[in-house]
C-alpha cells in the first residue's frame, strides 16, 4: 500500500511544506501541467465570471496564488495571504484594505475555509462590497459522500460537527476546516442572517463528485485521461438529483442588498 501511494503521489507535490509560499507556486505549475484539472478550474473560473454582478467596482480574488483567475478576468486584483509569484498584494482576508462599499464582488475557489476567523472576513465583506455587490466562492460542502472522502482521505480537517466557525490558526494554508463554508451558509444559515443582515444568500449549488478526485487535484497524479473530461461531466449532470448526497463542493453566492 506505501508503494501505491507513493506512485499516486504527484512528483513536484512530495514533501512540500503547505504553508512555504514556494508550496504554492509549484501547486500553480501542477494545475497548469495537468489537462484535466486545468479544464476544471475553467469551469469555476467560469462560473464566477457568469455571475458577476452588472455594476462598477474593483474584482478582488482572494487566495490567488495557486490558480489563474488572471488569465480569464486580466481586471481582476490578485492577492495571497502571502507573498507568491503572479499576485498583486499580500491580503488578510479578515482585514480587507479597501474602502466602504468600493467592491463589485470578492470571489475565490477553495480559498474560505482556510480563514480561521471566518466571522471577521464577512464582516470586512460585507463592509467593502457594494450594494448588488457579491461574494462568490467555489468551496468544500458537506455529504454523505464527502464526509467519506475528505474524512478519511484528505489531508485538511474537515468537521461538520464543530461547535463554531473558527478553529487554530497555525498557518496561512494549513489551519483550516473544509465544513466551514456548509456549517455558515447551510447548517447555521439562521445565526448567519442574524449576523448579516445585509448579507442574501442567493445560489448554493452542490457540485461535482468524481471529477476533482479523478483530476488527482495538487496532490495526486491524475487518474483519469484527458479524453475522459467531458464524459465525466455529462455523467456528473445525470447524478444533479442525487448532489445533496453526492457533491464534494459548492458554488455559493451571496449578494449584498
């Protein structure tokens, strides 16, 4: 079993440090080096681009330096938790340096649950957005089939049952809960519209079972071909009835009214 792992794992992603920002730009060369995953970052980038809110304003991505949002939106203000290669500014995500009401939205992919004091960050966006401005995130979400995957094959925590929405903030990347993005905008949506008023949840849509396992994401090699991708996705749009106990992630939007 060691020796099958070994060979899952990706050459350039062994004995990486997660919170060396150097950890982060080799994830950046592996996603552009792998086929299949690159078209799945399309996809969400799409998809957060479809839903840009018709008003002015700053574009601001939030944990950039892995991804390529840039290629897809050039007008887009790039930032990391830290200094990293292709970004614009350096951004506590619970300390946003703009003014009131300057954001046309915030978006980011796999980017929330690593923000330990996740109440902070909604206020700062909520503060910063405009109003028919929105926050945008593609994100872990919680099934009977993720709670399988990310419980007990993924490195990152992942607690469904924890108690509140923070948790030990022990570096940039690896502090984290991946629930946390299910447990604020679904399992506490109450205490969240209770805190954020101002704040509408407007689309969760649970998403894609197989296709980032198979991608291998930053970790692994890619376990399915290239050729592969779009039958995946068709097979994936058949199993939609069944996301609420299948997806792995979510496309949440939140406008502010």
């Amino acid at each position: 079993m060691i020796g099958i792992g070994r060979w899952l794992e990706h050459p350039l992603a062994r004995k990486l440090d997660i919170d060396d920002p150097r950890t982060t730009n080799i994830r950046k060369q592996i996603v552009l080096g792998k086929p299949f995953l690159r078209r799945i970052y399309l996809e969400w980038y799409d998809k957060l681009i479809r839903n840009l809110p018709k008003i002015s304003g700053i574009i601001l991505e939030l944990g950039s330096g892995a991804g390529f949002f840039r290629e897809r939106l050039p007008e887009a203000i790039t930032s990391d938790a830290f200094l990293c290669e292709g970004i614009d500014a350096v951004i506590d995500a619970r300390g946003l340096p703009f003014e009131n009401s300057s954001l046309r939205s915030i978006v980011m992919t796999d980017v929330m649950h690593h923000i330990p004091e996740v109440e902070r960050f909604l206020a700062e966006a909520s503060r910063v957005l405009r109003p028919g401005g929105r926050l945008m995130m593609i994100e872990p979400w919680v099934s009977a089939w993720s709670k399988l995957v990310y419980g007990h094959f993924h490195p990152e925590p992942f607690i469904p049952g924890a108690s509140n929405w923070s948790f030990p903030a022990t570096g940039p990347l690896s502090g984290a809960n991946g629930a946390i993005p299910w447990m604020v905008f679904s399992r506490d949506s109450d205490r969240f519209k209770r805190l954020f008023p101002e704040l509408r949840v407007s689309v969760i849509e649970p998403f894609m079972p197989f296709r980032y396992l198979l991608s291998g994401g930053v970790s692994l090699r890619s376990l399915a071909p290239n050729w592969s991708f779009v039958l995946w996705r068709e097979f994936e749009r058949l199993l939609v009835p069944a996301m609420p106990l299948l997806a792995m992630f979510a496309f949440i939007r939140v406008d502010r009214e």
